[in-house]
C-alpha cells in the first residue's frame, strides 16, 4: 500500500489545497494530512482542523494529523532552504513514518523529500490551475472569496449590526441593505416574543438574547461576504437597565455570537410610526440616549446614522464600502 503525504498550514483552506489533497489521493492508497500551527496565529488551530474534516468528510482513507510546532525549533518559513527542509522533513518522519510519497506546491517540497528519502510530486507550484494563496486570501478574503470551501466562508464573514431605539427604520433599512448587498440578515428577535414593548419582562429579554444569538450563528453560513444583523445583545442589556434597572445575565456563547465588525447607530431624528406596539415618541428619545451612554460606557464605537429614509440607506452603503472597500 502506498502511503502520501501532504502538510501545511491551511490558513486559510482553499481550493488550492484542496486540488493538492485531490491529486494525492489519486497517486497513493492512503494520504496523512499534517496540519501545521502554533497558538499565535490568527486564526486557531481547532478553526482549521474543523475546516479540514469538513471538507474531506466523504473520504475514508485520509489521516488528519494536528502538530502545533515551535517556531523557534521549526522556522516559519516559505523559503526553499536545505537547513530549514531537513528540520521539517525529521518532524514529519516522526508524525508520518512510512511514508512512501509526498505532495508539495512548492519548491522546498524536494529538499523535504530528499530528507525524508521518499519520492515527491509536485501539484500547480505556478498556481495555474488554482491561482491563489492563503496570505492573498488572508489579505482580500473577498476578491478571492469563491476560492473558499463552503466551511471557510463564515470565518471571514463581516457582521454588520444596526441598533438604535424605536422607530427609527432598523427592520426596513436591514433588510434593504442584505438585498442590496446580495446576502442575508438576521431579524430582530424582540417582536417575536414580546408584541407589546410595555408588556415586556425580564425573562422575555433572555429568551430575546437567546434567540436572536442562535440566528446570528445560523445565518452566518449563508451569507454572501456580508451579514447584516437588526440589534445586538447590547440594546438588549441596554432595555434591561431602562425597563427594570436590572443587568442582563447571559452565558458566553451569546457574547461571543455578538461580536461585530461595524455598528451603525440609527438616530431618532426620523419620522415617528406609532404603530401601537412600540413606546410613546418621548420614551423613544430617551431611550435612544439610554442606548447610546450604553453602548459608550462600554467602549464599543458605532457611526451614527440620520436622516430621512433614503439618506440613511445611502449613507450607510457609503460607510460600508468605505470600511470593507471592494465586495468583489
């Protein structure tokens, strides 16, 4: 049985890597797939190895190998160096012994082959038939975002948040911004449980928290570069020291799912719908101002948004391309 052989750090996957997992399973019986990482880089060894298994579920004669490396023992480096080669190549001896065959796309995978006295092949090292790197990716994830396996995509999804007090176009301009942007959003949760603001409890704002973070997780694997989100656990915590002069208890993994890469602060200065749900226009107000001392006694920076209707939409598309410059 010949055994292959193919390392990397995978960080990202891409189909780069996986033409190379391809074309070695075709050339061995069995493949080791070595997952190389160290614990400060930015994007964790767990996340990758997920990503791996994700994509090669179907296939039954792979080994997935985790080795987190010193890089003081083992240098980081892309470079073709024979010394560098050799420190490698003793490491994986140790990782994947009997090892008949190895596939590499780069010039260095000879000098590992020579130390490892076993055959190499060498897979699109000019990166024709796949034209793309992870450091490109890393650097553009959206330029080369159809590169992405399905799994990788989420990670490099930007969270948009739009929060702010009552009525002031939330629901609508979400919505609005996901279809112009050709993605998705998450709705507000509140609405679903509560029809009335002032009938609202405490425990309704833990069912809200709860609830709205499971969609944000969930919708995250279907969106198109961009996810947009109508309020965060922060206007939730924020009702809760406004309604019942009470913090919030929540568990961690519905911080960690409202996480954000720019808040857009929608302003009062809108026209005022009472639609017989909602708060009275002057608690509206004063709960824009509770929202916003909320969001900065926290530290969390947020680009206010006002104006009519059409000019809050402008100006947040505006913001958005600014911020995350080219979506193609």
């Amino acid at each position: 049985m010949k055994k292959g052989l193919v390392f990397g750090k995978f960080m990202p996957l891409h189909k780069g890597h996986l033409g190379l997992i391809q074309f070695a399973l075709r050339s061995c019986d069995h493949l080791t797939i070595i997952l190389c990482y160290t614990n400060n880089e930015p994007i964790t060894g767990t996340i990758r190895l997920e990503w791996i298994k994700n994509a090669l579920e179907n296939i039954n004669n792979i080994t997935i190998v985790p080795f987190e490396y010193d890089d003081l023992l083992l240098p980081n480096t892309s470079a073709s160096s024979r010394n560098v080669s050799k420190l490698w190549a003793a490491a994986f001896k140790e990782l994947a012994p009997a090892t008949d065959i190895i596939f590499t796309s780069e010039p260095y995978g000879e000098y590992v082959a020579e130390y490892m006295d076993i055959q190499h092949r060498s897979f699109d090292e000019e990166k024709r038939i796949v034209p793309v790197s992870a450091s490109q990716v890393r650097q553009q994830p959206f330029k080369y975002w159809n590169f992405l396996p399905p799994s990788v995509q989420p990670w490099f999804v930007k969270k948009i948040c739009l929060v702010g007090t009552e009525s002031t176009g939330k629901s609508s301009l979400t919505a609005k911004l996901a279809s112009h942007f050709n993605t998705n959003y998450v709705p507000e949760m509140g609405r679903e449980v509560v029809a009335v603001t002032d009938n609202c409890t405490y425990a309704d704002l833990l069912r809200i928290a709860s609830q709205h973070a499971k969609m944000i997780s969930g919708k995250l694997s279907e969106a198109n570069k961009l996810l947009f989100i109508d309020t965060d656990i922060n206007i939730t915590a924020s009702y809760s020291e406004f309604l019942f002069n009470k913090k919030l208890a929540i568990e961690k993994w519905i911080e960690d799912a409202n996480q954000f890469d720019l808040y857009l602060f929608l302003e009062p200065d809108c026209e005022y719908v009472q639609d017989g749900t909602r708060l009275s226009v002057q608690m509206r107000n004063k709960l824009s101002e509770h929202h916003k001392k909320f969001f900065q006694d926290k530290e969390i920076n947020f680009i206010s948004i006002d104006g009519d209707w059409e000019n809050r939409f402008i100006q947040s598309c505006k913001i958005i391309e600014e911020t995350f410059g080219p979506l193609s």
